[in-house]
C-alpha cells in the first residue's frame, strides 16, 4: 500500500469514506472489509474486539490481602 493510500484511509472518519474512496481508486471491498480497515487504521475496536479483551492482570480488590498499616 503506497503512503497516499495509507493516509488516506488513517484520515477515514468512516467506513463510508473507505468504500467511497476504495471505488473512486477502482478497488473492489465488501462492507466487512472496509470495517476491518477502518477499525485497523482508526485504533477503534469493534464489538467483538471489545467482548474480548482481557479484564486486567491483578484479581478483585476483594480477593486481595493488603498488609496492616500502622496507626498514625
């Protein structure tokens, strides 16, 4: 992909534009496609993505034992 491409679909503010953008260049995309584009070069993650991220590396703060502290 050429550095204009790229730009041009980082600047993207929607899948629309990606379609629109991929036919004036002559490119053939499905909506799925531009979708995954746009949630590539935007940073934003898509539903699925987010039903998939991990919820952290430390347990409950509930679980946790904290030691005593000292009284003032």
């Amino acid at each position: 992909m050429d550095e204009k491409t790229l730009k041009t679909l980082q600047e993207a503010k929607s899948v629309e534009e990606i379609l629109a953008y991929a036919k004036k260049s002559g490119i053939t995309l499905t909506e799925e496609q531009a979708k995954e584009i746009f949630a590539r070069v935007s940073g934003v993650l898509s539903e699925d993505d987010l039903e998939n991220v991990a919820g952290g590396i430390f347990p409950p703060l509930s679980s946790r034992k904290f030691p005593k502290m000292p009284p003032l």
